[in-house]
C-alpha cells in the first residue's frame, strides 16, 4: 500500500477515536448527573497532557519504536475506555463519580500521547521517503479530521450523545488501530552507546529549546492559545442544545442534531489544513499564528451572538472560523516544532509541544471555563432531558476577551528572524 495512503489511514483512525466522545461527552455527563463536573473530564486530557506525552515521546525516541508504542496506547486506551462504558451502563443513574473519573482518566493518559506519537510517526515515514513533510503532511492528516467527522455522525445518528455508546464506539476503534499499527512504517530509535548525561539518557534535551528565546515564546504563546482548545469542545454541544428548553427553537435542526452541526467545525478544517503549506510559506509561523488567535476570538464571539433560529447564521461562521483557529495553530505549531529541532529529539520535541497546549494551556481553559459556565449557567430538568440554562452570551464574550489579549501580547513579543517566515 502506498505509504500516504496507509498514514491517512493511520490518521483517519487516529481521530476517529477522539470524535467520537470530544464534542458529546458533556451531554452524557449531564444525563448520569455530573454537568457541573464537565470541566474536570475535560482538563483531565490536558492535566495527561502535561507529562504523558513528553513520557511517551522519550520512550520512543530511546527504546521503543514510535509505530509500535502508539498501538500499545491504543489498546491500553480502549479497554480502559469500554470498562468505563460497561460500568456506567450497569450503574445507571448511580454512576460513582470517583470510579468513571478513573477509568476514563486512564483511558485518555494512554491516548493523548498518541497525537504526538502519530505525527512522529508520520513525519519520519515521510522522511525516510524522501518527502517535504510540509507539503506532504497537510494532505495526510487531514484524513484525521476526516475520521473526527465520521465518529461525530455516526454517534449523532445512533443516539449516542447522551449515553455510553459513544464510549464503546471509541474503545473499538482504538482497539482497530492497535492492530493496524503493525503496518505502519518503522521508526528507528536512538542507538548512539557513547555515555550520556542523566538529560540525554533520559530524552530530556527538547527542554533545552527553552534556552532559546524564539523558542521559549512560541511554546509560552503555545500554551496560553492552548487554553482555548478544549473549550467548545466541551460546552458548544451542551451549549446549543441548551436552546430546547425555549419552544422556539426546540425543534430547531440544532438542538436535535447538535453533533452534525458542531462537525461543521471539522469540515472547515478539512479545507485549512490544505492552505497551511500556501500561509506558511507566504507569511511565516508569527502572522499564521495570529490569524489562528483572530480566529479563537470570532469563534467564542459568534457563539455569543447566534442562535439556532434566526442567528443560526452565526453558529455556521463560527464552525467555519474553526477551521482556521485550530488549524492554524496545531498544525502549523507541530510544522514549526519540526523545522526547528534536530531530529535525534523530533518525538520529544512533539511531546513537549503537545505538554504545552494540549497538557498546561488546556487544563488551565478547560477548569477556568467550568468555573466561569457554573457562574452564570446552571442545570435544569424538562422530562428525562437535563438543559445548563443561563446567561451563555456572557461566558463566550468572556473566552472572546481572553482569546484577544493573547492575540495582541504574542503580536507584539513574538518576534522570529526573516529565515523564519519561511518554515
């Protein structure tokens, strides 16, 4: 098969995985009586994300090839994941907080270093081919956002959003890629004898970027962007359906099909992972990143203006705005980590870029958003349907806020040299 195509296939699966349960997740929680806890699950992948990856990625680097430990995550993360699944369909309305946190914990410490293990794996497949992984790797990974698509109607259209059927969807298809992982191309690791410092041993010299201060302010920005990440995925589902509870809208196409219209969003993306090799080349690592934070704020902000009616025109820009604001920043992040670092440390360096903004900037959003969504919304049962009602224009105009106060500190302290516009 040919290599592009078995790393699409790689990637499809890859997110597929995660669509299934990201954007529907806080629904279920809400149904089983933890709405007010959403946020806890939802930085639990970032809090991962802090350590696992940089673990993952060094243990990839050193000793286990990278296409082989991205399949032992997968399977790890799948069966965590359906134990979370089997037991919340026995326990019912009497689901332990304490008990579906912790499988579902363990499920995602195995899957978040994935996304950094699987880029790795990518980019020294290309490599090995003799391909420009900026031209090459657009066209790829967006067979990912392709397989988040997939996951998100197909848990729409089976009634998964609010019950555990989006959990074992996903725990099947990571078992799927586990198996799949023993086609995918060999990644070498390190096997250079010469005695080492404890930092080398360890993989730890993508720290080392820190000390230079181009680097150092890119992966600041990258975390403090980071926080925007795991927002909407978090809230934009609970969000729009919340608008059932009004008759006007209760039978709105968004309220009943909240996850198709949400994956708008990864249908946008679709289209700017394919500009990214054109902005890049033209315009550099700092304006694609500023357009990406531009992109944050018009997102957050035409939330809070829509509605699935007469303002549902505002739900479908911000979906397409998407595209732009998460593209332009992971991908073109995870590019820029690539071109700017020696590739005896490519696995480390993707895993401290991923620690970054997956890991601290998106704990910190996900626990600040639930703080600020417990402030001005609160739940509200009609019939076997539980609704977070409230003051929502708000808490988008406050993200909104944010999102511009990071777009204009990083325009003005990120700096990069000429030989940086083009990566």
């Amino acid at each position: 098969m040919n290599l592009k195509v078995r790393l699409a296939l790689m990637n499809f699966l890859e997110f597929a995985v995660w669509g299934a349960y990201l954007t529907s997740m806080g629904r279920y929680l809400g149904n089983i009586g933890m709405g007010s806890d959403v946020g806890l699950f939802y930085s639990m992948q970032g809090v991962v994300s802090i350590f696992m990856p940089a673990i993952m990625g060094i243990v990839a680097d050193r000793w286990i090839q990278a296409q082989r430990l991205l399949g032992i995550c997968h399977l790890l993360s799948g069966i965590f994941l359906i134990s979370a699944a089997i037991y919340s369909s026995n326990a019912g309305v009497s689901t332990d907080f304490s008990l579906l946190f912790t499988l579902y914990s363990l499920s995602v410490a195995f899957y978040m270093p994935t996304l950094a293990l699987s880029n790795s794996v990518a980019y020294t497949g290309l490599t090995q081919a003799g391909w420009d992984t900026v031209k090459a790797f657009p066209s790829i990974r967006v067979f990912g956002t392709v397989g988040f698509i997939f996951t998100m109607w197909l848990v729409d259209l089976m009634g998964f959003q609010d019950d555990q059927g989006q959990f074992i969807t996903s725990g099947i298809l990571s078992v799927v890629l586990f198996l799949y992982s023993f086609t995918l191309p060999q990644c070498p690791v390190s096997k250079d004898g010469s005695k080492k410092s404890m930092i080398e041993a360890f993989g730890l010299k993508a720290f080392a970027l820190f000390r230079q201060k181009k680097m150092a302010i890119f992966f600041i920005f990258s975390m403090l962007l980071g926080v925007s990440l795991q927002i909407t995925n978090a809230y934009a589902n609970i969000f729009i359906f919340s608008f059932g509870v009004d008759s006007a809208y209760m039978h709105s196409f968004g309220v009943q099909n909240t996850n198709i219209l949400i994956s708008l969003s990864q249908i946008s993306e679709t289209c700017c992972i394919l500009l990214i090799p054109f902005f890049m080349k033209r315009y550099g690592i700092k304006n694609v990143m500023l357009i990406a934070m531009l992109g944050w704020v018009l997102r957050f902000g035409l939330f809070g203006l829509g509605n699935p009616g007469s303002g549902l025109w505002m739900f479908i820009l911000s979906m397409i705005v998407y595209g732009v604001a998460f593209d332009f920043f992971n991908i073109s992040g995870s590019l820029f980590v690539d071109k700017s670092t020696d590739p005896s440390i490519r696995s480390s360096a993707q895993g401290l870029f991923m620690l970054m903004t997956n890991g601290i900037g998106a704990t910190l959003g996900t626990l600040a958003a639930q703080k600020v969504v417990n402030i001005y919304t609160k739940a509200h049962m009609v019939g076997d349907q539980v609704y977070m009602v409230g003051d929502w224009q708000t808490v988008w105009f406050i993200f909104a806020a944010y999102a511009l106060v990071v777009g204009l500190a990083f325009a003005i302290l990120f700096r990069p040299k000429k030989s940086d516009i083009i990566v």
